[in-house]
C-alpha cells in the first residue's frame, strides 16, 4: 500500500527546471511519507513528474515505483497505490498472451495489461486501487480509482496543470495550491459533516476522482468516464442458491485479500462480521501450521460506566475471546484511555485532512498506531452492515417517509450550538436535501419495482454513496497514518453488485437484520456469535472524557483568536455543556452523540487553525 502523487501540464517542459520541478515532486512524498514509509521514489518527463512513497506488502524486492516499462516504441510510466487480488490469475493470462515480467508484484500486472488492452484492462481488476498512468507514446495522463472508492484520490486543476495526490495535503504541498474555503465548504462541514458529497474535497477547488471513474487528460482534452457503475438487475435465484452464492463470495473474497507477502491479522470485536473474517483466515492459515493475529477494542473505563441501549445492547469481549479460543489465535485486547482518545482527535485531522468522525475516527487512529507495530497489513469486517442491510435505519418506517440521509434525518441537532445569522446564512437544510436529492436521483432501480422496493434501493445505495464511503475514508486514513494497509473483503464489487439486487425478503428474511449474510454464515461460525445482535463499534461512556471535552472547549470559547467562535453562539454552547449529554440519540450514525458534537467543534477548530482559512465572504 502506498501514497501516490504528481502533475501534468501538456504545454510545459519540465526538463527546463529539472531541479525544482523534482523537489516538488519530493515535498508531496514527503507529506505523504507515513502511506508508504519503506521506499520513495520519483519520475519526471518533459510535461508529467510521478511522485511515490511504499509500503512493502508484496513483491518487496522488485516493486520500486513509479515504474516504466517499454513495449517495442510504446513506453508508459505508473504511479500506484493499493492491491490487485486476482493479479496472479491476470499475469498468468498475460504470460499466456507472450507477455514477460521481470517482477513479481501487482504494479507490473496493471502496466502490461494496459499497453497490451487499453484502459479497458481496468475492469479486469479485482482490488482496491488509485492509478496515475502516464503513456508517453500518446502523451496521455490516466488517472483511475477503485469501484468503491476505497483507495483515495484527489486532483485540482490551476491553469493548464492538473496536480493530483493520495491525499489533500498533497495537493497543497505543490506551489501556489493553497487551502480556501467558501460558503459550500462550510455546509460541507456543518449540514453533512463527517460524511462529504462524493466528487469534492470540501476544500475550494479540491475534487476527487469518483469511484469507478477514469480520468484521461492530453494535450486536447480533459475526459471524465465511469468503467464502472452499480446497477439494477432481476434477482432470479432461489433463497437457497442466494445464501450459497453469497457464502462462496465472501469465503473467496476474504481469501483472494489474504494475498500478502508479509503476515496479515485480522480486526475481531466478536461481532458477525468480523468474526466471519477471521475465521476464513484463520482457517486458511492452520492448514500450514500459522497462527492468525488478531485485535479488538475497547475503553479503559467501559466496564464501569457501560449501559446498554438501542445501538448498543451489549460489550464485545466475551465474544472476542470466545472467537479467539476457538481458532487459536493470537488475540490482543487493546484498550485506549480518555487521554489518548483526545490526544488523537486532532491527530484524526491531520489524519484525514478534515473534521471527522470525532473520538470514533481518533480511537480507531489510536488502535491502528497499536496494531502496527505487529502487523502491516489488516483484514476487517467493514462494509457489511451497509450491504447487507444492518443499520436501523434500513428497518425503520420513518427512513421510509422521510426525504433525508436517514443516518442525520434532522438539521436542529447540527445547529444545536450555531450562531443563528450563521445558520440563516448557510441555509444548510437547503444544501443537505439537494446533495440527498442528486443521489436519489442516481439510484439504479428497474421499472417492475414496487414503491417499496424502490424505496429499500434507495436506502441501500444512499448508503453505500455516503455512509460506507465516509467510513472507507476512515478506515484509509486510520491505517495509512501509521502504515497498515486496510483491507475490506465484504467491499469486493462482485459482493456489492449481487447483492445490491437481491430482494428484500431473501436479504433479511422473516425481518431478521442481515439474515441472508447470518445464513451464509452457517457452519462457518458457532450459532451464539452468528445470530448475536449487532452492536457497532465501541465507544467510550467515562464522563471524564466528556469533562475534557468541555474544558477544551471553553478554552476554545475564552480565546479571542479561536475561528470557531465565529459560527458558535457562546450562550448555546455553554447550556449545552451544562446538559447532561443524551449518549442515545446520534446525531450521525449510531454512535456520534452529544459528547462527539463537543469533539467534532473542537475538530473543525484545529483543522481551520492548522490550514489558516480565510473565511468565505459573508461569513464573518
């Protein structure tokens, strides 16, 4: 796993400014060192430079980048960042085809089967991945990026040079790229915030490549096309045949991510999904005699102040240890203080680049830091509640009847402490239900559907849009700060496209929340784990923390110089903070409640700090 990064500029000569133009490219390897701290490395022709920084997951003596290859008069360079599972069968077809390799990774899979097919060899490709292609016989800048989005990608464009980059703080490492804000910015962050519409990096003239899509850029022309989109097709196979499809999907989805020249564990809360993932590797992995590391987690302080409710009806560890003794692993239990967790919300920014997920995206942070210093590479159960349907809001009547995300359905609670001109400037209701409009009005559905049914595509592509988005981005940046690469089997688009098409009373039969995956999962894992209701990721409940928050913000509050005091109304804030916070009712998702509004405004705080925003006009 890597970061990738570079420009182009069909009308320059780079060669001209040698010198300048190589230490650019190495700024924006430098920014990006944690994605892949093992080997750097640099490429620059007379109108493209290619910038790359590794990760050694496979082939960890021959897959230097960027790397060229020629082809009789055809030569093309490529920068790239992510794993191609099926790679193994694609070089065997190529070697098949009079093709020859000189290493043995992935990264020269995808070079010869693009200068022997074209940007169609794209479609081949089962992994997660973000590519910069530079074909210097047509002069042609290609730039891809995964079905699902779950490797990063981001470009801006200033006068004829388009820069791209892994991450946002690439972009600003390149000369004159600097960060802005504008009026949608804000709504970015304050109607939709953590999630972001697909397409922007909330940042002013920040975009990102979309999952699926393949950018081409020459001398003439800027064109932006899908190899892939998510699609509505008639579900004809019998309930039966659809739990054994579905089993034989996963089963090989998780083992086709098993590739890895270096040790792989897994993430296990002792949930189904999880669990699920760990037993196919453990299970792999004892047939040659090796033990499967693996990690879950929890608060220093939950055992104390832990109180079940509706989207949390139970702790994780005596179900992770049940996982654990059963197939033998080498289980960690790791824990993660009050402290820790707000020592990292900030490093969670600097992480992502943006507000995030609060205490869950800093924890996460937190335990990835733990997990690498035993393994780099990291298969999870992400994903599956999303496709599968295990989100209550696919179950409610009211993610039915109301036109809104159905994880934040109501504006008030983001404008709880807001300054009311502010939020009669934004008009942030406005901008929310057009970004839910647009991708409503994206969602594949076939004529023959029953309102109903719609409504459930609906529900299940929003979803997939947004939600699993946002937490593919965490997931990305969690790991890749501290260089463990994140794999997510249930994201595999051959699981996605199936059962995106499956009808409801087979995918959650009888009502049972992820019934058709608890079927699939029958004789894999003992019947007390797998019909176990779903509780999502840990959170801490220690009021300490919620009592750091506070003080953190009325620092915040007290200071004069702080740019979040522009949009908080300090009289709402601090009846807020003498509220006793209501640990039920998110916010977003599940688990942001009151006190993680305390730590996404202290978030936004240190991301305007850190960038030095100027504000939009208007909004001062």
């Amino acid at each position: 796993m890597c970061g990738i990064a570079g420009f182009f500029n069909p009308s320059a000569d780079y060669t001209k400014e040698k010198n300048y133009r190589n230490h650019i490219l190495e700024m924006m390897n430098q920014v990006q060192k944690h994605r892949g701290p093992d080997d750097e490395g640099t490429f620059l022709s007379p109108q493209c430079g290619l910038a790359h920084v590794r990760l050694n997951i496979i082939d960890l003596v021959t897959g230097h980048q960027p790397m060229r290859r020629v082809r009789g008069d055809h030569s093309c360079v490529i920068a790239y960042n992510g794993e191609i599972y099926n790679a193994p069968e694609l070089k065997a077809e190529l070697i098949s085809e009079g093709e020859q390799f000189l290493t043995s990774g992935d990264t020269e899979v995808i070079l010869a089967g693009f200068m022997r097919c074209g940007p169609s060899f794209i479609k081949k490709l089962n992994g997660i991945f973000a590519i910069a292609l530079w074909d210097e016989s047509c002069q042609t800048l290609h730039l891809f990026r995964d079905r699902l989005g779950v490797k990063p990608l981001f470009y801006t464009k200033k006068d004829e040079t388009t820069i791209f980059s892994s991450e946002i703080k690439g972009l600003f490492a390149y000369p004159d790229i600097v960060p802005e804000l504008d009026r949608n910015s804000l709504n970015e962050i304050f109607a939709l915030g953590p999630a972001k519409t697909y397409g922007k990096g909330v940042f002013k003239n920040i975009l990102e490549v979309l999952p699926g899509e393949h950018i081409s850029i020459s001398h003439t022309s800027f064109k932006r096309q899908f190899y892939w989109k998510l699609s509505s097709c008639l579900h004809t196979d019998s309930p039966s045949d659809t739990i054994e499809k579905t089993r034989w999907l996963l089963t090989d989805s998780i083992k086709k991510q098993m590739l890895s020249d270096v040790p792989i564990c897994t993430f296990l809360s002792g949930g189904i999904d999880s669990s699920l993932v760990t037993a196919v590797c453990a299970g792999h992995l004892a047939k040659s005699g090796e033990k499967l590391n693996t990690f879950s987690f929890d608060f220093t302080e939950n055992k104390t102040y832990f109180k079940s409710n509706t989207f949390q009806p139970s702790q994780d560890r005596p179900f992770a240890e049940q996982m654990a003794e059963l197939y033998e692993t080498n289980h960690h239990f790791l824990e993660c203080s009050s402290q820790d967790q707000l020592d990292y919300l900030y490093k969670a920014v600097d992480a992502r680049d943006l507000p995030c997920m609060a205490d869950v995206e800093s924890s996460m942070l937190y335990f990835c830091s733990l997990v690498k210093q035993f393994n780099s590479v990291v298969l999870t159960g992400e994903c599956a509640d999303e496709i599968f349907g295990g989100y209550p809001w696919f179950h409610k009547k009211s993610s039915f009847e109301t036109n809104m995300f159905p994880w934040s359905p109501s504006m008030q609670p983001r404008q709880a402490l807001l300054d009311d001109d502010f939020i009669h400037e934004l008009n942030m209701e406005e901008y929310a239900l057009n970004a839910y409009e647009q991708t409503i009005r994206e969602t594949p559905v076939l004529p023959d559907d029953s309102p109903e049914e719609k409504r459930r595509r609906e529900i299940a592509y929003l979803n997939i849009r947004w939600f699993m988005a946002t937490l593919l981005d965490r997931m990305d940046r969690a790991g890749m700060y501290s260089g463990l690469e994140a794999r997510v089997p249930f994201a595999d688009y051959r699981i996605v496209e199936y059962v995106f098409n499956i009808p409801w009373d087979i995918k959650c039969p009888d009502g049972i929340v992820k019934g058709l995956l608890r079927h699939a999962g029958e004789g894999i894992l003992p019947k007390e784990i797998l019909w176990r209701r779903k509780s999502p990721y840990p959170k801490t409940y220690d009021p300490h923390y919620e009592a750091l928050l506070a003080d953190q913000l009325k620092e915040v509050l007290a200071s004069p110089n702080a740019p979040i005091r522009t949009f908080l109304d300090k009289k709402k804030v601090l009846r807020f903070l003498d509220t006793p916070s209501d640990y039920g009712k998110p916010w977003y998702g599940q688990l942001m409640a009151g006190p993680q509004m305390l730590a996404y405004m202290l978030q936004v705080n240190y991301w305007m700090e850190k960038w030095k925003h100027p504000l939009p006009s208007g909004c001062s």
